[in-house]
C-alpha cells in the first residue's frame, strides 16, 4: 500500500529521488517469514519508512542531492540505516534533500524542488517550501506516503522542515547516533535522527537508530535508554525555561501566540515556567554559518572526479584541469558559496578573526545552556520564525534563508537534543511548531514535554 501511494503521490511531491518498491516487498517478506517462525521481531518490524539520501545505503545510489554523486552506489552501508535494517524497518526509497543538507527549503537539490502538502486555506494557494534539508523527509511523512522518515540534523534541518510541514522530529544528543555512512556536511553539528507522525513514533524510531558504534569517533558511549516506555506527559515538578532573548524582531505574532500557547500547555501538565537568559543568543547563527562552512569546505574536498561519482574530463585536461572541471559542473550554487566561505574563514590571514572567534562565541553558547541547566530542565522556543514560505521566496537571498535557523542553531551548537512539535496554526491554517531543547543526553525530558504539547 505504502509503495502504491509512494508511486501515485510522487510526481506531484518529488519527496523521493529514487523508490526502491522491490527491495520494500523484500524486507516486508523477510518480516513476514520471521513472523510465521515465530521469531522475535524488531521494534521497526515492516514499518515502511524514507531514508534521506544522505545515508550510504548499498547498493542503491547515494548522492546527498548532488550532480557530483549522481551513479554513486555505495558498496557499503551507513550505521544508522543499518541499525533500522536490523529492527525490521523497510525501506521505500531514497529522500529528496538540499544539496549536501545545505539549506533551509530543499531548493538547491539537484534532482529539484519538495513540495510541501500544506497549503494555505485562504489567499495566495503557491506551493510551499517543505523546510529544509530534510524537505523530501517532511513532505513524505505529513504526506502519509511513508510512515516516517530518516532525517539529519547540522543547523536545524530535522526541526524546521518538521515545523513546516505539521509532523515531530528529533536531533538527538550530538553523538547519540553514529555518523559513519552518512555524508558528511560539518562533523562536529551533524546528527542523524527520526521525523515522524507523533512523538512516541520518534521515540521508537531513535530507540532503532541510535547507539554506539566504533566506527564513528564522535560516537557516544551510552546505553540506549526505552525512551518509548518512559513516555510521560505528567512534568509535576520540571521547569520550563523560557529564554527572553529568543523574543526577536521578525517573528511572526501568530508565532509568539503560539509560544504562550505552549507554555501554557506545559503549566497545565504540571511544570513550572520560568524566564531564563541565554545572552548569546544572537551571536549563535552568525558563528554557525562560519563554523558549518569551514567544515564543509574541508569536507567536501573529497569529490575530486576520482573516488565519488562524477568525473568530468575536458580534453587534453591534466588532474587541475579535472578537478576544476568536475568540481564546477558537480556543485551547486549554495554548495559553492559554502566552500568559498569555508576556505575564506579557514585560510590564514582570517582564520583568528573569523573561525577563531566562532570557536569562541560556540563555548559561550554551550555555557549559557550549563548555566541555564540550574534553573529550568528543559527550554521552550519556537521552531521557527514563521509558518511554511513559498517556494522562491527566499531562493535568491541566503541571508533570508540563513535567518530560519534562528532558533534552532544554537542547540546545534551546543550538541543538545531538540525537538519540534506541532503545537497549532497559523490564521492560514499552516501548521506551527514549538521547539524543546534538553539538557546534554536528556532526551527523555524533552520527548516528555513534546508529549504534553502534542
Ligand atoms: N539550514 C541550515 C544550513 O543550511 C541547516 C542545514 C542542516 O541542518 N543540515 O546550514
């Protein structure tokens, strides 16, 4: 059923790059067959879910959404899918994205725009951007085409595209979930987690992704906890911190409704609201859109038209010539100004006064959490700064674009879990979201809390 709908659903969506519908009746069978053993089943046993197509799946092609991996078929597989694999999850097919999880909208991929399956119910009826990177995850779950996806997390792209499309997503702890096999944008920010119709689905789901793994320096070691059976939406005797200077100039008022609205939520389900200060606020996006460039342009130097993918080899050409060529033609816009940006903060004339002073605006930001960990156990924000945008909208001006991270990017920053949750709508009837952010391996406070809110 799953694969029917992903078929019929697809065209108008463009949620999936490639659809995978006989390996999905595969691993249903192997389910079924495991089933009838008697066998124990996994905690995913057939459920039908997305992977971003940032995930090395074998034998199916890989390409972060980008020209410079088109015909990219790993031959190995990320932790993370394997890890769904062995709980029984089945895969549909591979998720549309922004190119190398570069953006906010899902608008610079390669293989095209998502469209989100909100629309406004009143006035200008234009297609909706999905949030971004993780756009074809979003789409595909709000759409019900799967029942939920794989999403990946730098600056906020499993909690905005969540937002926008009226569905939960969690980043966990940094660590909490391996890296190996996924394609790397900035490795200290990057990190894998579920998007999903309701918070006990994302709850399960991260139970089947998580975990330590050796292959992954940065890997937590850490039991899993059953956050699924520690679901409770009785928060008697938690503070809730309410930081005042996430109160910013550009927010939508429905926004800011919304937000009272969820403390509100959360007072009835028993927690204490209390306002906290987390000053370097402002600073966090700025050093974000330093630290997730330099990053990535040391990443990305990989693709050089001989290990990956594409390779573009002009006559007479020497290797110069070829990487130029191949880098050229394979990246996109977006992809580019992130590598000019990169190397620019990196290089030596500017490395202190750039990349040097984001390092240290980034120790300031996870102080001001530690710091606000002694008065509240979970903070309460909202996703975004405003409901779903057009497509095209802010294609044109990154600076725009840039700015829907606000909120999200310094939980990123300081590697603490978050999570966005439907929390009501706009005047237009588009779907809002809150945003709880948690204490370092606190998963449980924060999926506790989403639970009051949903
Ligand atoms: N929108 C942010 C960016 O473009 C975050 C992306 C992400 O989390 N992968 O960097």
């Amino acid at each position: 059923a799953h694969n029917d709908a992903v078929a019929a659903a697809n065209e108008a969506l463009n949620a999936f790059i490639v659809t995978t519908p006989e390996i999905a009746l595969q691993a249903a069978d192997l389910v079924d067959a495991d089933r009838e053993a008697g066998k124990d089943l996994g905690r995913m046993a057939g459920v039908p879910i997305g992977m971003k197509d940032l995930f090395a799946t074998r034998g199916v092609q890989t390409t972060a959404a980008s020209h410079i991996l088109e015909g990219f078929t790993p031959q190995y597989e990320s932790t993370v899918s394997h890890n769904l694999w062995s709980e029984g999850a089945v895969m549909l097919g591979k998720l549309n994205l922004d190119e190398f999880a570069m953006g906010s909208s899902n608008e610079t991929s390669h293989f095209g725009n998502v469209a989100n399956p909100w629309r406004r119910a009143r006035g200008d009826n234009a297609k909706l951007a999905p949030g971004g990177s993780s756009g074809g995850s979003s789409a595909s779950v709000a759409a019900r085409i799967a029942a939920a996806a794989t999403g990946t997390d730098t600056g906020g792209s499993i909690r905005q595209p969540a937002a926008f499309t009226g569905i939960c997503g969690i980043k966990p702890t940094y660590g909490r979930c391996s890296r190996w096999g996924t394609v790397a944008f900035a490795s200290s920010l990057d990190q894998a987690g579920p998007m999903a119709r309701s918070v006990e689905d994302c709850a399960i789901m991260l139970e089947a992704m998580a975990g330590f793994d050796a292959k992954d320096s940065t890997s937590l070691d850490a039991p899993v906890p059953d956050w699924s059976a520690a679901l409770d939406a009785d928060l008697k005797g938690k503070r809730v911190g309410i930081p005042r200077e996430y109160r910013m100039e550009g927010t939508d008022q429905a926004i800011l409704d919304l937000w009272d609205k969820g403390a509100d939520m959360l007072r009835d389900a028993g927690a204490q609201i209390v306002d906290i200060s987390l000053p370097h606020t402002k600073y966090a996006l700025p050093a974000y859109y330093i630290v997730a460039p330099a990053e990535a342009s040391s990443n990305l130097a990989r693709y050089d038209g001989v290990r990956y993918g594409l390779r573009d080899l002009p006559e007479g050409a020497n290797l110069q010539d070829m990487y130029a060529a191949t880098r050229a033609d394979g990246f996109g816009e977006e992809v580019k100004r992130r590598i000019l940006i990169g190397t620019y903060v990196l290089s030596a004339g500017f490395y202190d006064a750039y990349y040097t002073q984001a390092m240290k605006v980034r120790t300031l930001v996870q102080r001001d959490f530690a710091e606000a960990w002694h008065d509240c156990d979970v903070v309460l924000t909202p996703t975004t700064p405003t409901a779903a945008f057009a497509l095209g909208d802010k294609s044109d001006d990154p600076l725009a674009m840039y700015l829907n991270d606000v909120f999200a990017v310094p939980a990123s920053l300081a590697g603490l879990p978050a999570m966005s949750v439907p929390g009501g709508q706009d005047a237009d009837g588009l779907p809002l979201g809150l945003h709880l952010i948690g204490q370092q391996m606190d998963e449980q406070g924060v999926l506790n809390a989403a639970l009051a809110i949903e």
